[in-house]
C-alpha cells in the first residue's frame, strides 16, 4: 500500500469520526445508512465478489440474523448484546447448511443464484406462517433507549456502530487480499476446474466463504431490527436487501476491498439528491421511487462502460500515474 493510499486512508478516517459532530441529526443519519450498506454490501462481496459466488438471495441470512436476535430479547429476555452474537452463529450456521445442500449438488454459476433466491423466499412464507415470529404481524422490540439495551438516545451513538462494523468488513475484506483462503477463493472464482486440478478443496472453500458470508448478513440483519425495533418477513427476507447488497457491490466493484463503500456513498447520495429533487421539483413528485429509476440507470451504464465498477476509474488513474 502506497504512502498516498496511506494518507488518504488516515484522512478519511478521520473525516469519517469528526463527521457526526459538525453536521445535523439528519445528516448522521444518513451517514449510519452509508455505513450500513457498505457493510452488508461487503457481506455479500465476501462470497459474490471474491469467491464468484453470485448471489440473489442472500436476505436469508439477514432475516435470520434479525429474527434470530429479536426472538431471543423479546420472547426469551436475551440481553440484545448477547443475542447479537447468537444471530451471527445462527447466520454462519444457515450459511454453511445452505452451502452444503447446494454446492453437493454440484449448484453453481445461475443455478447456485436461483437456489439461494428460492432459499430466501422458503424463510420469507416460513416468518409468515409460524406463531413464535408473529407471521406476517412481525416483532416488535420495547423501547429502551440505554446502551446495555443496544438503543441509543443520540443517533450518534448508532452511527459509530456502522462505522465500526463497516471498518471490520473493510478489515475482512483486506485479509481476504492476502492470506491463502482469499487466494483460493479468487483461484475458484476465476476458474473453479482449474482451482480444483491445482489441489484446493473447492467444497471445502465454498462452504466456508458462504459461512462467513452469512454471519456478517447476520450481523447486518440485527443492527438493522436493533435501530428500528421492528422486523417482519417482508423487510427481513424481501428482495430488496438482497438487491441492496449486490447493487453497492457491483456499483463500486466486486472483489475489492473498498468497492462496497464507494458504492454506498454513491447511491446514499444518489438516494438523497432524488428525495431533494422530489421535494422541490413538482414534475418529480409523482415520479415514484425515483430513486430506483435513477439506480437502474446508474446500473445500465456502470455495466456498460466500468463493468468493474467505480473502483476501476482509481485503478485507471494508478496505470496512467
């Protein structure tokens, strides 16, 4: 890593600390929501990007993260805390059980897709059907704004927590670039028979990236129910999440480290231009979501001409420099 990339590092740290300070509520909370999608959007790069293990259902683990948590607190008095970390072991665990049942059956490219989409939907009729999720009433967390409660008065304090989370999937991502598993992930991903003759396990390999995978969706999934105190199935194991992770993943650029985040910050702020552009311009206020018709645009040229998203424009400016 170049002292340039070093120092810009540092300064967007830093920027990134000091930010809730010097801005208004609103803005801090949009900071938390950028923060949050650059880290489920790394959830899904984990597996999607650096493994190729493309992905459209990966809502499964974020609704089991959600309601795995939320049951525990609200029916069971788990300390939120606590049930945190039990969501993260029972989104490792679908990840892993998902994994076997599809990559035994020898699921990949489109199939492996369509499987994990099936999967989402399965959990999806399932939350709307058993009674100890509340069907399709969803759950509802009592309102207890103390930090041992994991709610926090002061949206400060909850835009930290993205922050902090965003920094350990960063942390993921950069130990995926150099350490041997990452490195048989990408030997997978760019040639899985190849991959397979050179000796590496590719069952093995899969299954554990997908684990991983789905813990940190997990994760994801709990903070999301913590900052709302509500999760049905419909937000839980929606497509929208799914479409989420795999927007700011492909927008920045799959397999890198900060692709994730360079696409969150464009869409949050795509996101908030358009809501301003609703508000005050009235030819758009019946435009609806126009922020979803500006995404697809978005989308259709970043395939079109940086079909390795954002993060190839710092990659074509190092080459030139």
């Amino acid at each position: 890593m170049s002292t340039r990339v070093q120092v810009l590092l540092v300064i967007g740290f830093v920027a990134a600390v000091v930010y809730p300070w010097l801005v208004p509520n609103y803005l801090i909370t949009v900071g938390m929501l950028m923060f949050f999608s650059a880290f489920i959007g790394q959830a899904w790069n984990v597996s999607g990007g650096f493994a190729g293990q493309t992905s459209f259902g990966h809502a499964v683990f974020f609704g089991t993260g959600a309601y795995t948590s939320t049951i525990l607190q609200v029916t069971h008095g788990w300390n939120p805390w606590i049930s945190w970390i039990a969501a993260v072991a029972m989104g490792a665990l679908v990840g892993c059980l998902i994994a076997m049942l599809a990559f035994r059956a020898g699921l990949r490219g489109s199939y492996f897709a369509l499987i994990t989409l099936a999967f989402a939907e399965v959990f999806r009729i399932l939350a709307n059907s058993v009674g100890f999720t509340h069907g399709g009433l969803g759950m509802l967390i009592k309102a207890d704004a103390r930090p041992e409660n994991l709610q926090f008065r002061d949206p400060v304090w909850p835009y930290y927590l993205a922050f902090a989370l965003c920094l350990i999937s960063l942390f993921i991502a950069w130990r995926l670039t150099r350490s041997r598993f990452g490195a048989r992930l990408i030997a997978i991903r760019e040639n899985e028979d190849a991959a397979r003759a050179l000796g590496i396990d590719v069952f093995a390999e899969k299954v554990k990236v997908l684990t991983l995978s789905g813990a940190m969706c997990a994760a994801g999934g709990t903070f999301y129910a913590q900052k709302y105190l509500y999760v049905d199935p419909t937000i839980a194991f929606g497509i929208d999440k799914s479409v989420e992770m795999l927007l700011v993943t492909m927008v920045g650029g799959a397999g890198t480290i900060f692709g994730p985040l360079i696409g969150a910050i464009a869409l949050t702020g795509i996101n908030e231009i358009t809501r301003w552009a609703a508000a005050v311009i009235p030819a758009l206020k019946n435009v609806q979501p126009l922020s979803l018709i500006v995404y697809g645009i978005m989308l259709m040229l970043i395939v079109a001409r940086l079909p390795d998203g954002l993060m190839s424009l710092f990659a074509r400016k190092k080459r030139h420099a």
